[in-house]
C-alpha cells in the first residue's frame, strides 16, 4: 500500500488520476492528507500526487520513545550501513506548535538512541529535513535544519552553481535538499494524531529510481523562491521545477523560452548567465530586451525551431493543453534539447485525462520525466525532465 499525499484542493483529480492508472485498485482517501492505493510504481506518473510514501503502514506509538523506537526499527537491519539515508518527520493534526514539538522530541530522541547503540546508523543519517513551507497548515517542526552529521557525504547536497550568482532570484540550490542518489534510502513518518501516524520505509535505489514520484522535499512541498525584480511572479514555476529536477538553468548555457513575455522564465535564465532566444508576439520588459544574451524572436512559439539542440526548452505559453504536449513529444521526438521545463494550462478540470498521452509518450523519450501540478501553479500542471 502507497500512501499518496495531495492538496486538499487535488485530491478527486488524484483520485480520477489513480483509477486512469489502476483502475483495479481499491482506494481510501485518508482524509485532509491524501489516498492510500495498492498499485504498483513501476511506470506510474501521477500529476496531483505532491509526495508519494511507499509501503505505508499506519502505526501507534504511546510516547516520544515509542516513536523513535518505531523509527529506528524501521531502519535498523533493513538499511545498509553504509550509505544514505534521510528522515522526513513532520505531524499532520492540530493547530499551533503542538505536532512541531512532538516531532521535535521525536527526533531528538531517534539521534539520541543511535549515538548510545547505533552510531554506524547516526554516521550514515544525513539530515532531517525541513519542507520551510510557509502554506502549510502544519509546518514542519525542523525550522533550522540540522547539521548534517560528520561523514555524510558531500554527494548529498546539491551542487553549488558554477560561477558566481549575482543576488537575485532565492530558492534554488541553496535552499534545496539534495537529489536522491541511487545509495539514498528514506524514511517518512507523519503523525496524525499525537500517537497515531504512517510510516514509510524506501531502501535504496527506491527513492531515486521513482524520484518523479518521491520527492526529496519533505512533504514534496517546495518553498516559492523570492524576488522581486522580476517581471511577474510566474518565475517561481521555472525555479520551482529546477528544484525538483535537481538541475538548474547554468552559466554559458543556451535556452529557448516559448511564450516568453513579460519575461521573467528570461529574467531567471539571464540572470544565471545563460543566453536566452525568446520568443512570443510581444516584446519582454525593456530591461531584458536590452540584454546583450537575450535575443527576441517575434513568432509563433508552434513553429520557432532551433538552428541546433538548445540546453533548455522552457515554455510556459497560453495554448489548449493539447497543443503544448504535442510541442513538448515534437521537441523530445527531434532532440531539440537537453533539459526542459513546459507549463500544461488548463480551464476547468475536465481535460486532466489529455496528461495519460503524455504519461505514455514522453518517459520512453526521457532519461528523467517529472510531471507535477507545483507547488507554484495553479490550474496548470508542469512537465519538465531531462533528454
Ligand atoms: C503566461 S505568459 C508567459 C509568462 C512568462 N513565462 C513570464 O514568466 O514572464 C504566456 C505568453 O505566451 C504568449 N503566447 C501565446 N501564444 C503564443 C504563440 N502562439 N506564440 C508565441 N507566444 C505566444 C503570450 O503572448 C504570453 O506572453
């Protein structure tokens, strides 16, 4: 059984989302948090999922002790000893601070047992993570995050950004947990009540073989970057979906962006150093056409092919959905480019089921496929992914 976690505002389309993927399934939906399932992960894509907790099993514990002893157990003996792994603690009830100090407890606890009998677990923990969310109704309880402890290794934080960053665009590597490697195993542990909750345990390669559908995000919440000097707020999508991807807009790169205008996916691009073709009927804030990387193209986003594959296609254009999935398989299918990020927009609900084509069509294209309704989107879903 998976538990799979959703806004409160997502979850019929989770549901409808589900039974399109398995429609033999039987499913509970666990009210305010998301659908337990018994499917398979294997070739599942699942837009209105934010976080996805294999093997779920709802558990009780009548203390703080019994919560670290759950936890532990969880660990011990199913983990190798000498690799990876990361706990996502955070509680799911009440108002206040309340659930943040339990699980506070909770985890003192856990780090307090491995340092008496289980160092070889507490050499391997790398980071007990906080979501920051800043929406959530139930923050997480890690509000300063732990030092990682000594020997975790460097391949678990995210790479810094090659060359120096002006200020500008937060979020980002910075703020991000590291991508899951093929050595990281997790566990993820919700407290619905003060003694009742779930628990998941993902040995590696698990976490990251389904990294589109588990997210190194506790909660597979993401914290909406910041800035306000870009030209609308659309930014926080791009920068959003570069989180998640664990991969990000560099240096020297080249990138198209399609529908471009007033410019601020362009702002992000620049302002990393990389060269931009922008292209939309109408021009991108004067500042931005002025940059000497930014070259304007006024054109029809449908026709604009790139003279050679680009790293980037990022495309956030108003179109029917239908037209931006078969412009994303037409770029994928040609090798247009290396990376992508495109904005799916929708009215109404009613055409979700357009997402099982593109679910069938693109992972077989792609080294990595993500598609996730962000946290940053509204009625939009993002596809985004490596070639
Ligand atoms: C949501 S806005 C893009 C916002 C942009 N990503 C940003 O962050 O500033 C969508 C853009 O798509 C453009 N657009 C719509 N259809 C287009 C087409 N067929 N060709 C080029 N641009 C198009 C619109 O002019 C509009 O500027």
């Amino acid at each position: 059984m998976s538990l799979f976690l959703a806004d409160s505002d997502s979850l019929t389309f989770l549901a409808d989302e589900l039974r399109r993927s398995a429609p033999e399934a039987a499913q509970t939906e666990i009210a305010g948090l998301g659908i337990a399932a018994d499917v398979k992960l294997d070739g599942l894509w699942l837009a209105f999922a934010r976080q996805t907790l294999p093997e779920a099993v709802e558990v009780s514990a009548a203390s703080i002790n019994a919560w670290a002893d759950r936890i532990i157990d969880a660990v011990a003996g199913h983990f190798p000893d000498d690799q990876p792994w990361r706990l996502h603690l955070w509680p799911h009830y009440g108002e206040g601070r309340a659930g943040q100090n339990r699980c506070e407890l909770i985890l003192a606890s856990v780090i307090e047992r491995m340092k008496k009998k289980r160092r070889h677990l507490l050499r391997s923990f790398v980071d007990a993570e906080s979501s920051g969310s800043r929406t959530s109704p139930h923050p997480n309880p890690f509000a300063s995050r732990l030092r990682s402890p000594k020997g975790a290794r460097e391949s678990e934080f995210l790479p810094r950004p090659a060359g120096g960053e002006r200020a500008g665009v937060r979020g980002g590597s910075d703020s991000s947990p590291a991508p899951f490697t093929p050595q990281t195993s997790l566990v993820q542990c919700i407290l619905t009540s003060p003694e009742a909750g779930w628990l998941s345990t993902s040995l590696a390669p698990l976490p990251h073989a389904h990294r589109h559908l588990i997210s190194s995000f506790p909660r597979g919440e993401v914290p909406l970057a910041d800035d306000k000097s870009a030209p609308s707020r659309a930014f926080t999508k791009l920068v959003e979906s570069e989180q998640r991807l664990g991969r990000r807009i560099e240096r020297g790169q080249t990138c198209v962006d399609l529908g471009a205008s007033p410019g601020s996916w362009s702002y992000v691009a620049i302002q990393r150093g990389a060269h931009v073709i922008a292209v939309d009927r109408s021009e991108l804030r004067e500042d931005l056409m002025r940059s000497p990387r930014l070259r304007f193209e006024a054109a029809d986003a449908f026709k604009y092919q790139p003279s050679q594959t680009v790293d980037w296609l990022v495309c956030d254009v108003i179109a029917a959905p239908q037209r931006s999935i078969d412009l994303l398989l037409e770029w994928l299918r040609d090798k247009r480019m290396r990376n992508f990020v495109v904005t799916l927009k929708f009215k109404g609900h009613d055409e979700y089921p357009l997402l099982e084509s593109l679910k069938r069509d693109a992972p077989p294209l792609c080294a990595e496929f993500h598609l996730t309704r962000l946290c940053a989107n509204k009625n939009e879903v993002c596809a985004f992914g490596v070639v």
